[in-house]
C-alpha cells in the first residue's frame, strides 16, 4: 500500500497547490470549489492508504527484493456474491432521477436504496471473525 499512499499523496499535494494558485489569481468560486473537493478527496484516500500501510504492513509488491511466492495464501475476506451493491446503485440512480424529475420518484429511490444499506450494514454479522 506504500506505493499508493505515496501516489494519492503526491496526487493530494498537487491539487493543494493548484487550488491555492487558482484561488489568488481567480475570482470565480466554483473552480476553487471543485479544486478543493478534488484535495479533501485524494487526500482521504491517502489517507486510508496510509492507514491500511501501517495496519497490514509492507506488502511483497512494496520491496524490490519481493517474490510472488510471498503473496500467496489467504489475504483478506471477501464475501460471497450479492445483489445489495445493485440494489444500492438502483436506489441512488433512482433518487438522482428523482431530483431531476419529481420528489415521487426520488421518494421510490429512498425505498430501494434503504433494504441495499441495511443489507451493507448487517452483512458481516454472518462472517465468523
């Protein structure tokens, strides 16, 4: 994950930089708006990345001496297939819709998005730790 982090870090930086210039040489709100966004975004995303290099520790593909064999095994859980991340995409394009077209068809997206949360929130109880 050091690779990563590193990338959304630097990826982060630049988007600082760029938001800051933009703002003293320009009067219009929403670039800087959407330049700012852009940091708050890559920057928790590296920030995550970071998290998950000091939690998991210096993966094979991190060390230039690293072997493929040193990846083998068993790495992370991965739950069986569902329809709660179709669900979920439904309920938010359908809300989406619902903005543009009138609150009833945004008020049907809520409906379907809330089982796709709940099931996203209470899935793992059935994986033994």
């Amino acid at each position: 994950m050091k690779t990563e982090a590193w990338l959304f870090t630097g990826t982060a930086l630049f988007f600082a930089a760029t938001t800051a210039v933009y703002a003293s040489f320009s009067r219009e709100p929403a670039g800087t708006a959407a330049l700012a966004v852009s940091f708050l975004m890559t920057s928790l995303i590296a920030a995550f990345l970071w998290r998950q290099h000091r939690r998991g520790g210096e993966r094979p593909e991190d060390r230039s001496s690293g072997e493929v064999r040193e990846a083998g095994g068993r790495r992370e859980f991965f739950p069986a297939g569902t329809y709660v991340p179709v669900t979920a995409a439904a309920g938010s394009a359908l809300i989406g819709l619902g903005v543009v077209q009138g609150l009833w068809l945004c008020l049907i997206g809520f409906g379907v998005l809330l089982p796709a949360v709940l099931g996203f929130a209470f899935r793992t109880l059935d994986h033994p730790q």
